[in-house]
C-alpha cells in the first residue's frame, strides 16, 4: 500500500488539488433563505442578495405614508396661502390703490411658494394631474399668450376682458369653457394669468431686470383714461375664486379623513406600485419638465421663455421646486405655520433596501437645492447670459437635476421597483 502511494507522490496531489480547485468554482451564488422571495434551490453559497417581499413591503409603505402626508400638507397650504391672496384681492377691487395692488403682489408671491414646493408630484398618476378634473391646466399652466385675456403691446383691444361683445359675462363657467383651448394657448384660469393681471406684461429689456408695470389704475372704474376696468376686476375675481375652489378640492383629494378619494387610491395600491409612481413623478419633473422644458430650453431665449415672466419671480420658482425635492428626500416639510410634517423618507427607504446607494441619493438632492440657491434673479437675464451646454448657474442646475434623476433611476432600478412607462399595468 504504502509502496504504491510512494509510486505517484508528484502526479495524486495536483489531482486532488485541481479538483477541489474546480469543485469550489462551481458553487452557485445566491440566495439560500427559502424565506426569500428570490431563494434560489442551486444556490451553495449566500451572496447577500435576498430579497424579502414583507420587509421591502413595509419599507415602501413607511415611505409611501409619509409621502402622502406631505402632499396633503403642501396642497393645503397653498389653500391656505390662496385664501389670503383672495381677501387682499377682493380689498384691492373695492378700493383701488398703488398700496393695494403691492399688497396683492406680495400676496401672490407667498401663495405660490407652496405650490411650486408641490410640484415634484406631478406626472405621478396623482390627482393633480387627472383628466377628468383639470386640476393642473386650471392651476398653474403658465405657456400661454396673454393677448386671449387683457391687452398688450400693440393690440389695446384684444382679450376676453376687451370684447363684451363675444363674451358679454365673465363667470367661472366661461373661463373654464375656455381654459386651455387653440391647443393650450389660450390659459384663463391659475396663478399665471392672476400674475398676469397684478403685474401686465413684462416690457422691459431683459438686461433692465423689472417686472411687469401694470397700474392700479387698469382697475379704477370711472377712469375715462381706462378701457374695460370693471370687467378686469371681475376676470380677476373670477380667477382667483377658481383657484382657492381648485386648491380646496385638490387638498381634498389627498386628505387622510375623507373616503373614496386619491388619498385612499394611493394607499391602497401595491406598495411598491405606489412607490414607483412617486418616484416617477420626482424624475420626470426633474429632468423633463424642470430641467428640460422650463431651463435648458430656455436658454438666450429672446422671448424670455420663462414661468413666471411677468412677475419675474421664476428663480424662487426654481428654489422652491428644488426644496420641495428634498423635502421628500429627507421625509420633512415645513409648513407655513412653522410646524413640520415628517416621517419615512425615501432616503430611509433607499438606505433600507439598497444602503449603499442612499448617500449618494441625499447628496445630489441638497446639490439641487444648493444649485437652484445660486440662480441669480432674474431668471430671464440670468439665462439670457447662458447658452446649454456652457458654464453657469442655470446650466449647473440642468445638470444637477440630470444627476439627481438619474441616480433614482438607477436605485429604482436595484430596488426591483423600475421606473418605466407602462407603470399602469
């Protein structure tokens, strides 16, 4: 025995070590937890890669929850703004004054900040975005040709509010019948077009930095010198009523004590159904609608394509779309009554499931925030000096918006979630 062994001593141990060698390769990784849901009967070797639906559940509807607090909360605060806006309002018709229509200005500024805090909830499947009510063309459309509603330079007749003749009454009915018509160019209703009516028409050269220089006076019925004041009021009361209907109603949709509404809807979706439709809301508006539409394109725009171009107030409406970002980044929104709002956030929802990848998450959210702080106001010169693709605040922001929507991407993507169009099915 010990004479045959002694015959093959250099050829038996590369053998038996290549075979183990060999043997070791061919353990499959994977998960070995039976009690996972992606347990893989082959697997030898655990590789940290279960997944537990009860878990990834939980975590989802932590976040979710708190998400929908939040909107509730920033919806009804732009009630609440919008329902001061219309007492100063309804004080500057009765009494027309330069103090007044300052007043109604700063009114409208505040009223908008929670709003533009909101709107990283659109393009989420929510209720600001539904077809059958028209919340968001009746809110906050602001691409529209201000010529449908008053005049402007050049055309001292043109608007609804100039031809008593076509449209004799001024009610919500009529402007509802006629908001977003001619293929969304004609706006009647929302902030923008109450912007519209407190400020006018933006005349001045870009490198002037001014507003609009609208006169209280378009409002002092009994002015010879003023064409179609009463008839500017009532526009104006009109819109501003609509708006604080429409808030009411969108808060309601999202309100916790109310049965048979969106708030319930989105609850009671699969919770990781309900997360991958707020995190495609916070993409989309990001990178597409933020990004995209409202800044790169916006870039040396001789039209000075901007949302809120009468008032020049489109950099606080940058800064508070960026804040509102963050404030489902962090799981925490303060209120206008200094109180906060707060729970699960997605970045405790990312740390849970993919806690690698949660850093980088709230980093490139406060980069937004701290990006869209630097924009100088007003945004019209401020992109007026840029061009896309070059170096400067507005084009930083496009990026970091870009990096922020990407890397949600790419972490809805390893928490099994994928945002993707068909998020309906």
């Amino acid at each position: 025995m010990n004479a045959n062994l002694n015959r093959f001593p250099l050829v038996f141990l590369p053998v038996v070590l290549l075979s183990a060698t060999f043997l070791s390769g061919c353990v499959e990784k994977g998960c070995t937890d039976p009690l996972a849901r992606n347990y893989n009967a082959d697997a030898e070797r655990n590789d940290g890669s279960c997944v537990y639906d009860a878990l990834t559940n939980e975590a989802n509807t932590e976040f979710t929850e708190t998400y929908a607090s939040i909107v509730h909360a920033m919806y009804e605060d732009a009630y609440t703004e919008a329902l001061t806006l219309q007492e100063t309002i309804d004080l500057f018709l009765a009494n027309p004054t330069i103090p007044g229509l300052e007043a109604c200005r700063e009114k409208w500024v505040l009223a908008h900040i929670p709003y533009s805090q909101s709107e990283g909830f659109r393009f989420a499947f929510g209720a600001i975005d539904d077809p059958n009510n028209n919340f968001e063309v009746r809110v906050n459309a602001w691409e529209f040709n201000p010529s449908y509603i008053d005049y402007v330079k050049g055309a001292p007749l043109s608007g609804i509010i100039n031809d008593s003749i076509s449209y004799p009454n001024i009610n919500a009915n009529v402007l509802i019948d006629l908001n977003n018509t001619q293929g969304g160019g004609r706006i009647t209703l929302g902030y923008h077009v109450i912007e519209f009516l407190l400020w006018g028409e933006d005349l001045s050269a870009v490198e002037d930095q001014l507003p609009g220089q609208r006169t209280f006076s378009d409002y002092v019925i009994g002015d010879t010198n003023v064409r179609s004041a009463k008839r500017r009021g009532e526009f104006l009361k009109t819109c501003i009523d609509q708006l604080v209907i429409d808030l009411k109603n969108l808060t309601d949709e999202w309100s916790p004590t109310i049965q048979n509404n969106y708030h319930a809807e989105f609850l009671g979706l699969n919770p990781k159904k309900a997360t991958r439709y707020a995190l495609t809301g916070l993409v989309n508006f990001a990178q597409f609608e933020l990004a995209k539409n409202r800044l790169e394109t916006s870039l040396s725009s001789a039209e000075g394509r901007e949302e809120s171009r009468f008032s020049d107030n489109s950099h606080r409406d940058l800064y508070f779309n960026a804040v509102g970002l963050r404030s489902v980044m962090n799981g925490r929104y303060g209120r206008v009554d200094s109180t906060y709002v707060e729970g699960f956030s997605l970045y405790d929802l990312i740390f849970r499931l993919k806690p690698d990848m949660a850093p980088k998450a709230k980093s490139l959210t406060d980069n937004v925030v701290a990006k869209a702080t630097a924009v100088p106001s007003p945004l019209d010169f401020a992109q007026s000096i840029e061009v896309a693709g070059s170096v400067g605040p507005v084009n930083e922001t496009i990026a970091a918006l870009r990096a922020y929507g990407n890397h949600l991407t790419d972490v809805s993507v390893e928490m099994g979630i994928g945002i993707k169009g068909d998020l309906l099915d």
